[in-house]
C-alpha cells in the first residue's frame, strides 16, 4: 500500500499538479474524484484507503510525461501501469 501511495504522490507532484488539480484532471478524463480521495490515497497504509483500478490507470494517464526521456520513477509507473492492465484485461473489464 505505501509503494500505491508513493506513486500517486510522485506522479502528481512530478506533473506539477496540486490535489485539487489532479482530482479536476481525473474527474475530467471519466473518474470522478474529490481532492480527500487524492489525500487519502497518498497517506498510505495508515489511512487503510487504496485507488481502485480505473483510478490508478486515470492518475497515470493524466499525469503522464510528454518528454520522452524517463527517469527512474517514470518506469516504475509504467511497469505498474502495464500490470494494471494485465489485470483489467484478466478481470474482463
């Protein structure tokens, strides 16, 4: 859980984006989402909270790096983002 939780911390700070921003861009791209859902998400395991799968994909997909360059953490999300969907297309959806 706290691995979930770094990664939605860094893809929102690495695209800039402020909680309140991020929950704009993913409630705009299909996934309605208030800025204590960011928050929660990003406290980890104490708070028990986890995206849920569409969520992650959309917290990925609208903090992507137009650069093509990548660095370290760019390619960890992309190798989650690529499990995720393996597991979505697994779980038929």
């Amino acid at each position: 859980m706290d691995q979930v939780a770094e990664l939605v911390r860094v893809a929102r700070q690495r695209a800039g984006l402020t909680q309140e921003a991020l929950a704009s861009r993913m409630t705009e791209a299909g996934e309605p989402t208030s800025r204590s859902q960011v928050s929660m998400w990003e406290m980890g395991a104490p708070s028990g909270h986890m995206p849920s799968t569409a969520k992650l994909l959309a917290i990925f997909e609208v903090t992507r790096s137009v650069h093509q360059s990548r660095d370290a953490v760019e390619h960890r999300i992309a190798d989650l983002e690529a499990q995720l969907a393996k597991l979505r297309m697994e779980l038929g959806r």
